[in-house]
C-alpha cells in the first residue's frame, strides 16, 4: 500500500501540470513573436487584422506580418480597407515606386495618412505580392443608404448591435435618422471587402491578408458575415491598453501598449466656426 501513495501523488502532479501547461496556453496563445502568432493562424484562406487606425504599434505588426507571410510565400495578397474596390498594384513590377503605388490604388492620403501603411504595403510590392483595394467605392455609397436589402445581410440582432456601433462610432451625435442608412453603408462594405477577399486566387497554403479596422473585422457583425462559409476565416483584434480585455469572437487579440489618452469625439462635439 505504501509504494501506492507515490503513483498516486505522481498521477496527480502530473494531472495538474497538464493543467497548468494548458492554462498557460491559453493564456500566452496571442503573445510571443509575430511569425509565431501568424503561425498559430495558419493554415487559413484568409487573415483579417483589425487595427486601431491610429496605433503606431498596430502598422508595425501589419508590415511584419506581410514580410513573414511573404517570405514564407504563403501570401496570396494584401487587401486594404484604405484603397476602393478594383484598385491593384498587381500590374506593378517590384521596383515600382511609392508615388507609383500610391496611383495605382488611388490612394486618399487625407483620410489615411501614407507613412502610417506603406511599411505593409511596400513590403507586399517588393515581395510581388499584389495589394488590394477592398473598400466600399464612394460613388456607391449613396445607392447602399438606400438599399433595403442590406439590412436583411445580418441576423436581426447583429443588425441592432451594428446600428449600436454606428451610433456609438458617431458619438451619439449622428441624427436617428441616419442611423439605419448609415449601418447599410457598414454592411455594404464589409461585403465588398468580404467579396474582394473571396475572389482572389490563392495559391496551396496561401492565405489573403486584410488590413481593416477592429469593427470590420469583428466575426459577428463585420466582413467574416459575408465570406463563403467554405473558406477558412482567421480574425485577429489588435487592441491598444486596457481595450485589450476580452476576446470576444476574435480567434486572437493582439494587445498592444495603450496610446495616450484622446477624446475622440471632442472635434465632433465643438460647435462650428462661423
């Protein structure tokens, strides 16, 4: 019986150990290197990072992500929310220009500023991997307000939630009105992104890549919605500080230092200038 009591008490450290090793797993699965985050995402048809626009450390991982998924050519193509659907660089050589670049997606430096997305994009260039613009264009963001169709694309509740997030996303200050044909512009882009992802050829084990933000890239409301349910989706949050708790419906969250404190919605709220 005594020679019983050490199996046993082995049995049981080892049962724990199991435990702890998984516990620290799952903790540390969205820490480490980038090549070995991305490695944890693989394999996948595609990968969406959902940035916060304005985190510097956010741009950083992106262009490392497409130098480790270029190198290791398992990047099929890089699509952006920041360039309109149907613009590519892929008629481009990989000596291309940035000025070059920046014509061929019609880039609007005005609403994102260049220096924050060329390390990524310049990156996929030189690898002779095409970018991709995958936004909503602008000239068809009229006829998506009025759609009616659009607001059948989502669930009932995940349509309320997303009214939720344009109304927040507009400070509470966006008349109740336009919430309802704003959220149809939402949707209308998250599946022309979802339709720009989709249609790109990938080649064995290569997956596209989408830079977007965090809310287009939310499994439950944004651009995974629209994708063909034979495709394997990867959706990464990289969240700044403290917005880093919780996983949500993410398969990772990628935290990152907080930023300095901003209000967001202080410009919209000020009165205007005479």
């Amino acid at each position: 019986m005594a020679a019983a009591l050490p199996l046993r008490r082995t049995g049981a450290l080892s049962i724990l150990a199991l435990a702890l090793a998984a516990c620290t797993a799952l903790r540390g699965a969205d820490d480490g290197p980038v090549p070995d985050r991305i490695a944890r995402l693989l394999p996948a048809d595609v990968v969406l990072l959902g940035e916060q626009h304005d985190a510097p450390d956010h741009h950083a991982i992106e262009r490392e992500s497409v130098e480790v998924l270029a190198a290791r050519r398992q990047l099929a193509a890089l699509a952006l929310e920041m360039a309109e659907e149907g613009r590519t660089t892929a008629s481009l050589s990989t000596a291309a220009t940035e000025a070059q670049v920046q014509a061929a997606l019609s880039w609007d430096a005005k609403a994102w500023p260049w220096s924050d997305y060329a390390p990524a994009v310049m990156a996929a260039v030189r690898a002779g991997v095409p970018v991709l613009g995958a936004n909503l264009p602008r000239a068809r963001m009229r006829d998506a307000m009025a759609d009616v169709s659009l607001d059948a694309q989502l669930s009932e509740a995940a349509l309320r939630a997303q009214q939720a997030a344009v109304r927040d996303g507009h400070c509470g200050l966006l008349p109740e009105s336009q919430i309802v044909p704003m959220t149809r512009i939402q949707i209308a882009r998250d599946r022309a992104m979802a339709h720009t992802l989709a249609e790109q050829p990938r080649g064995p084990g290569q997956a596209v890549l989408l830079i977007t933000g965090a809310g287009h890239a939310d499994p439950a409301l944004g651009v995974p919605q629209h994708l063909p349910t034979d495709l394997k989706v990867r959706s990464v949050r990289m969240a700044a500080g403290a917005a880093a708790s919780g996983r949500g419906g993410f398969d990772a969250v990628w935290a990152t230092p907080a930023l300095p404190a901003r209000d967001y919605c202080a410009t919209l709220r000020k009165p205007a200038t005479p």
